[in-house]
C-alpha cells in the first residue's frame, strides 16, 4: 500500500539525521547517541518490511537487534569511561595521538 | 499512513533534529528518548505491539537511563570550543542528501508491482502480538535466540572489565570539573 | 684452450704474464721489476726467432688462444697467424721492444713509479703483438685498442702535471676518433663479404662480393682508421704533444712500433684498399700533405724531442706515400729501418736529456761531443741514416719508395708522378736539414747550458749502440731481399723491379740528403749569418712552422669547440633536466602526494567518520544506479 512508502521514507530520513549528527558531534556520547538512532531507523525499516512481505521475520530481527544494542551500549559506555579516565575528555579530538 | 502515523512521524523527526543539534549532551539525551518513544508509537501504529513495549522497556527504559548515567557521571560541561567546521557539516549534509535522493526512488518503484489485494492480506497476518513472535523466537530462531544471551553475557563481562576502577591519575583538560577519581 | 701451434701463443702470452708478475713482484721488490719485464720480452723475441727460422721449412703458424664468441653460427675466436709479414713486425717489435726494455731500466731507476712503467710497457708488447698476430679484423682491433689505451697510460705515466696527462688523453681521444673507420670497415667488410679474416680478405672471390661504393668506402674508412693511429693529417698532433711521456715511451710507441700499426694495416688489407683505385690516391696525396707539414714544422723547433716527432709523422708521411702506389713491400721495409733510426735518436736524445738533468731545449745543449761521446756517434749515424745517405740504413728504404713512385699504375696519379717525385724528394732534403740542424745544436759547438753533463750509464748506451749499428747496416743487409721475402703477403704492385745500382748510383741517390746536410752545416755551423737573414727575409714561413700550421687551433675550433657546447647543452637539459628532473621528480610527487595522505590520517574520529559516511553514500549511489 502507498502509505507504507511513508514509513519507509520516514526510516530513511531518520538514519540519515543519524549519519549527520555522527559526522558533527564532537562529543563521543552524542555520537553514540546518534548510532542508536540510525538503528531506529533500520528498525522501523524492518517492521514496514514486516507488514509489507506478510511475516514475522522482519519483527524478529528487529528484537535481536535491540538486544546486541543493549549489550553494545553497556560496552561502549565503559570504554568511553576507560578512555575518559586517561584523557579526562569526552571529545573525539582529544583523544587523537597520531601527529598529523 | 494515518493521521496519528503522520503526527508521530513528525515528532519522530524533530527529536532527531533536536538530537544532533542541541549543545547541552544532555538536552540531546532527553531528545532521543523522545525519539525512541515516538517510534514506539509507530511500531504500534504497524501492529508490532510486542516489540513497541519492548521498545519502551529495554531501549528508553535501560539503554538511555545508562547513558543518563554516565552523562551525570561525567558532570561535563556544555560542548566548548569551535564547532567542527562548516565544510564538514556541509559535506556530511550532501552526503545525506545524496543517500535520500538515490533510494527514493527505487522504493516507489518497488511498490509497482504488487497487488492491493496481496498487500492487504499480508497486513492482516502479520501482527507482532506476544504469542506469534514467541512462537517465531523458540521455534525456528531458536539457536539465534540462545546465542544472543551469549552476546549478552559477553557484553555484560566486558563492560566489567573495562570500566573497573584503576588507580590512575587524571590529567586535568578543557570540560573536566568533577571528582579526581571516577 | 690453446689449439693450434702452443709457441706462437707462447709470444703473446709471455709479456701478458710479464706484465703481471713485474707489477705484483715489483710492489716488493721493485729493482726487479724492469728484468721480469725484460725477460718476458726476451722469452718472446727467442721464440720469435725460433719460429721464424721455422717458417722456411713449414710455411705458416697458426693458432687459436680461444674461442672468445660463439653464439650459434656466429664464431669470433681468438685467432693468430704467422706468416712472413708477422715474423717481420713480431721480430722488430720483440727485437726493438727489448732493447729499450734494457734502456728503460737505467732510464728510469729513479723513477718511483718504474714498477708501474714496465707493466705498462710490458702490456703494451702484448697488445702490440696481438695487433700483428691477429688472424682476424676483430682480434687486430683488440691489439689496436690497447696499443691505444698503453699509450694513454703512457704518456700521461707522470700524470700528476696536467699538461701531461691532457695530453695523454688527447692522444687517446684522437686514436678512438680514428678507430670509428676500423669499426665502419668492420661492418661493411662484414656485411658484405661474410668474413673478417685477413686471409679470405685477400681472396678475389671473397672481394668481389663487395659494390663498388662499399669497398671504396672499406677502403678509405680503413685509411681513416691508420690516420688515427699512424698520426696522419688530420690525426696527426697527438704525436707531439705525446712527448710528454718518458723518452723510452717515444721511441717504442711512437717511432718503432705503434705508429707503424696503420701501414701495417694497409698491408694486410692491401686487397680492400686497391679495390677502388681512388683510395690509394687519396692515401698518397694526404701522406705527402703530412710528409711536408711535419718535416717543415720541423725546422721550427727548439725541443729535441719535438723535431723528432715531427720527424715520426714526416716518415710515416713517406710509409703511406709508398702505399699509396702500391709498394707495400717497401713501405714495410721502410718500417723495419726507421724503427732501427728512429730508435736510436730517440733513446740517445733520451740519453742527452738524462745527461743534462732533464733539459730538452736545444738552444742549451751544444759541444756535447766532448762529453758523451758514444751518444753522439750514435745520434750522428742515425742522423746519417735518416738523411737518406748511403750506405745507411734509411737511404736504401727511402729510395725504394722515391723509385716507386715512378712505377706507379694508379690512373690517378699518372700525370702527377713527376711531381709526386719533386716533392718527395723536396722532402727528403727537408727532413735531411732538421736532422742535421738538431744534431749540430745539440752535439757541435760550445755548450750553452748551465751544470755539468755527464755520459749515460752503459745500460743505457748498450742498445743505443746495438740500434745505432742496426742504423748502418740494417739498410744494406736487408736491400731487396725484404721486399722479396714479403711477395707472399704483400705482392708488390707497381711494377718496379728492384735494379741493383753501382756506387756512383747510390751516391747520386743520395744527393737529397747530402744537399740537406750540407746545408745544416752552412746555416748552423758555420756561417750563421745567412740563416740569419733567411730569417729576417723568411719570417712569415718561420710563423707557419712553429706555429704548426695552426692545425691544432683549427681542430679546436671547428671541432672540439662546437662539440663541447653541444654537449653542455644536453648535459644541463637531458641530463640535468629531464634525467635528474624525472628522477627526483618522482620523489617530489612522492612527497607531495604523501603531504596530502598525512592529513587523512588525522587521529580525530570525525574525519574518520566522515569519510565513511562520504563512500557509504557514493557507494550506495553507484549500486543503486547500477541496477
């Protein structure tokens, strides 16, 4: 049906504000941020998809993607604290080392 | 698209606009759980009523009070210094652009050729009430369903490990105004 | 390795390793370096004499050192060949070659450098005797370059003055001009022909496979070729800037033996140089152009060795004359006697020089009769010999060649031979003068220099009196029975017989030399005041003389000159530019593209992030599109 074209219009409008915003933001949270919402995105993409091809398989995957997301929140987060114990930052470009 | 699917999309893409644009971290965080509940509207809006609660629970109710936390933790103070560059941000917006552009129209395209009548029984069968997606997830997804509690057992031990208190000394930078020791 | 007949390599050889054993040894014990040299010379003239005698009996030796090239059906071994024109070259090169060895050694025995010198003069016997020896073009041309490359190391031996060692290199640079003929005759004898042999050069099936042009130019580019080695116009000024080196050098390379390797040449490849009747001609006309350039630049000057080189190129002058109207016989008879003479008034001249403690003007020698006696009887009969009087050596070669001339067929020169004939003669009385003139400074008179001189030490007065004999009655000994000894190689082409003639004969033969000698007396001796009005009256000639015709200025500027701008022109913008420029180029754009990669490698995350999102979205466009 035509108003599933929304839908996924909508899905691919959000990921790319969600690309954006991980290319702008120098906060490395907002970044991650930012990831999570470009999964949304996908998410929905997959629940149109879902409706649209008449099975489930679209809702399941989207549940396995919610759990790796929950597992790689809980990682990400720690490693930004392990990197903001040396740096004392969360801005991307403090923790760069390399000399350009 | 129903009126309500209509309003809820626009939220949804405020909240994202508000969550690359604010400058306050914070105020960011608070823009994407509104994002994350306005699609959990939207799964519902598309009969996948189990996976908007589970929206709710596990991405607005843990994943973001987590990355509230450690926004708090950290006390950082609004986003300082000059703004990454007008040409970056010009670059990554013709990217987008781009991206939007080019997959419009495949997406119209792909619609052609299905019938109303198909599509319409496809709708009817497909609602993500509990009992349907628990017969998907113990019955044919069953190996990905156990490994994905590895995946999470995993995540659980590494982010132990990595965020175990180490006695280290801070190096005090721009932003940082908290506790000596984290 | 070695087929054939293993003594013959033996000659060839035994100076090679003499070579190296006085140059290794010598750095030990250098007192021993000139006999080592010496000896292998002498291994070298026994076994010369040895197969010459042999040759009566069985004819020709040959012999293979190796086989050098052999690429599928092209062979280039390293073949010898005595027959009677090499045991006559191998026997003056030997014979003379050790005689000044035995010189050298008294020579140079203060020289630090002696050990250096007799490897040198010991590798240059070896590469001389590949020159006559070699059975082929290519293994002649190997001798011929390193008679060229010795003569370098030569005469630039104390290179430490740079006027020296320049002109060592100009002698080289002017040999190697010369021998882009030899390789052009290479070629096209080649190509033509199919061989390089000197034997089936001379074959008259082998030749007519030759166009005419062709064999015109083998000819003349053979001619070319000798002009470079044998100091012809217009190759010929390396001679005497070539005095630079030790006397002992002057009179082994560039009287007795190399300089005589381009009429050697012309010998063996008589049957390409008289397919075209206007070589030869052309090779008459430029020797008698040098025999009278040389002897009258002669007479202009002042260094003792100098008037001997120009003397050199004078007698070379007169060698190519004769093969210019076929007397090759006598042309080589000729060799074998100015080798004798020339020699010797090299090495007494040498004798005088150590004797007056390195002096070498003339204008500060004079009375030195008194003190070195034997030298100047020595010098005296040679000057004889080069007069052209009899019964010295020279009068019986140098009329041999003047009564050639009348029996000359070339069509050519017909007309000409009269004239030929005056100004060969007209030369002869030239040559006669400055001989005299030299001796008559150096050895009559009073002296004129500072310090004492002294006789030379009998090693080296010993073969200067061994050649000086060889000056008297090599000529006589030799008259006539040479040329016939030599039919076999070197059929005499003009069709003059040798008459024998009756003292009266000999003595009106005689007369050119007597004339000039005579006149020397005159004019230096004893009434000096006519030679110095001929000087007030002459003086534009005087300039041309001891300016030596300007050549050397000439060939600066109309040859030298535009060649070596031409190559600073490519030196700055081939070399310089496009060479280095490509060459360091690629490390400027190496650079500069790794400037720009650097900053892709930032450290900061966004820009990483960027980047990704920039292909993530051209990739997408181009699948997308794609499909």
């Amino acid at each position: 049906m035509a108003s599933m074209v929304g839908y996924l219009g909508l899905s691919l409008l959000l990921f790319v504000i969600g690309a954006i915003g991980v290319c702008i933001r120098r906060n490395a949270i907002v970044v991650f941020m930012c990831i999570e919402m470009m999964l949304n995105a996908v998410n929905l993409s997959f629940v149109t998809f879902s409706k649209l091809n008449g099975n489930l398989d679209g809702q399941i995957a989207v549940f396995f993607v919610m759990v790796i997301a929950a597992a790689e929140a809980a990682v990400g987060l720690a490693i930004i604290l392990a990197v903001f114990r040396s740096v004392a930052s969360v801005e991307t470009s403090d923790a760069a080392e390399l000399k350009w | 698209m129903t009126f309500m699917g209509f309003v809820l999309a626009l939220c949804a893409v405020a909240s994202g606009i508000g969550v690359i644009g604010f400058r306050n971290p914070l105020y960011s965080a608070f823009s994407l759980v509104a994002n994350l509940m306005t699609m959990a509207g939207l799964y519902a809006l598309l009969d996948a009523h189990f996976l908007a609660v589970s929206q709710i629970v596990v991405y607005a109710g843990a994943i973001m009070v987590l990355v509230l936390f450690v926004l708090m933790l950290l006390n950082l103070k609004v986003e300082g210094g000059p703004k990454l560059g007008v040409v970056r941000a010009t670059i990554a917006l013709g990217a987008g652009v781009l991206i939007l552009m080019t997959a419009v129209q495949p997406i119209f395209r792909h619609f052609e050729g299905m019938s109303a009548i198909n599509l319409r029984e496809n709708a009817a069968r497909t609602v993500g009430d509990v009992a349907s997606i628990g017969e998907q997830l113990f019955g044919r997804y069953l190996v990905q369903f156990e490994l994905s509690s590895l995946v999470l057992l995993i995540g659980i031990v590494g982010a132990v490990m990595l965020a175990k208190r180490k006695s280290a000394t801070l190096a005090p930078r721009d932003g940082y105004q908290g506790a000596k020791e984290v | 390795m070695v087929t054939g007949d293993s003594r013959l390599s033996v000659i060839v050889v035994a100076p090679l390793v003499g070579a190296l054993a006085s140059f290794v040894i010598g750095r030990q014990a250098p007192r021993l370096a000139g006999a080592i040299a010496s000896l292998a010379v002498a291994v070298s003239l026994a076994v010369t004499v040895a197969l010459f005698q042999a040759l009566s009996v069985t004819g020709e030796f040959s012999a293979t050192l190796s086989s050098w090239i052999s690429a599928g059906q092209f062979a280039l071994p390293l073949d010898l060949l005595f027959d009677k024109l090499s045991a006559v070259m191998c026997l003056v090169v030997t014979g003379v070659g050790l005689l000044i060895h035995l010189y050298s050694v008294g020579y140079m025995a203060d020289d630090p450098g002696r050990v250096r010198f007799f490897a040198y003069l010991n590798l240059f016997i070896f590469s001389m005797l590949v020159l006559v020896l070699g059975r082929s073009l290519p293994v002649i041309f190997i001798g011929w370059e390193g008679v060229g490359l010795c003569s370098y190391l030569l005469i630039g031996f104390w290179f430490t003055n740079t006027e020296f060692a320049r002109a060592g290199r100009k002698a080289f640079v002017m040999n190697r001009i010369g021998d882009l003929g030899f390789l052009v005759a290479m070629a096209v004898l080649y190509t033509a022909c199919g061989t390089l042999d000197i034997v089936e050069l001379r074959k008259a099936e082998v030749l007519e496979r030759l166009p005419a042009d062709l064999g015109f130019l083998a000819g003349l580019a053979l001619f070319f070729a000798a002009t470079g080695k044998s100091a012809q116009i217009p190759l010929f000024t390396w001679l005497p800037d070539a005095m630079a080196g030790p006397t002992p050098v002057s009179a082994l390379i560039h009287a007795a033996t190399m300089v005589t390797a381009g009429v050697y040449l012309m010998g063996r490849m008589s049957g390409v140089v008289e397919l075209d009747p206007l070589v030869p001609a052309i090779v008459l006309w430029v020797a008698l152009a040098t025999a009278i350039v040389a002897a009258t630049t002669a007479l202009a000057q002042n260094d003792i060795k100098k008037v001997l080189a120009y003397s050199t190129v004078s007698q070379l002058g007169f060698m190519f004359l004769a093969v210019g109207v076929g007397a090759y016989g006598v042309a080589i008879f000729h060799v074998v006697t100015h080798a004798f003479f020339k020699a010797c008034l090299f090495l007494s001249a040498g004798s005088v020089i150590h004797g007056c403690h390195h002096e070498q003007d003339m204008r500060r020698m004079g009375g030195l009769w008194r003190m070195m006696p034997l030298t100047c009887a020595a010098y005296g009969v040679a000057t004889l010999a080069i007069a052209g009087i009899w019964p010295f050596a020279g009068y019986f070669s140098k009329h041999g060649i003047l009564a050639a001339i009348s029996g000359s067929h070339n069509p050519f020169l017909f007309e000409y031979v009269s004239l030929i004939g005056v100004l060969a003669t007209a030369v002869a009385v030239c040559t006669a003068l400055y001989m005299a003139r030299s001796f008559i400074l150096t050895f009559l008179g009073s002296y004129r220099g500072e310090g004492r001189p002294h006789e030379a030490p009998a090693i080296m007065t010993l073969p200067v009196l061994v050649l000086a004999v060889l000056s008297i009655v090599g000529g006589a000994y030799l008259d006539g029975s040479l040329v016939e000894y030599l039919q076999g190689p070197l059929p005499a082409l003009s069709g003059h017989e040798h008459e024998s003639q009756g003292v009266v004969g000999h003595l009106l033969g005689s007369l050119p030399g007597m004339l000039g000698a005579g006149a020397a007396l005159v004019l230096f001796l004893y009434m000096t005041g006519v030679k110095d009005l001929l000087r007030k009256v002459g003086w534009p000639l005087e300039k041309l003389f001891a300016g030596r015709y300007f050549v050397d200025e000439v060939l600066d500027s109309a040859v030298v000159r535009p060649i070596d701008g031409l190559s600073q022109v490519a030196y700055r913008s081939l070399d310089r530019g496009i060479l280095e420029g490509s060459g360091s180029g690629i490390g400027v754009v190496s650079r500069a593209v790794g400037e720009l990669s650097r900053r892709m490698t930032s450290g900061q995350v966004a820009t990483y992030l960027l980047a990704m999102l920039v292909a993530v979205s051209v990739l997408f466009v181009i699948f997308v599109q794609v499909r």
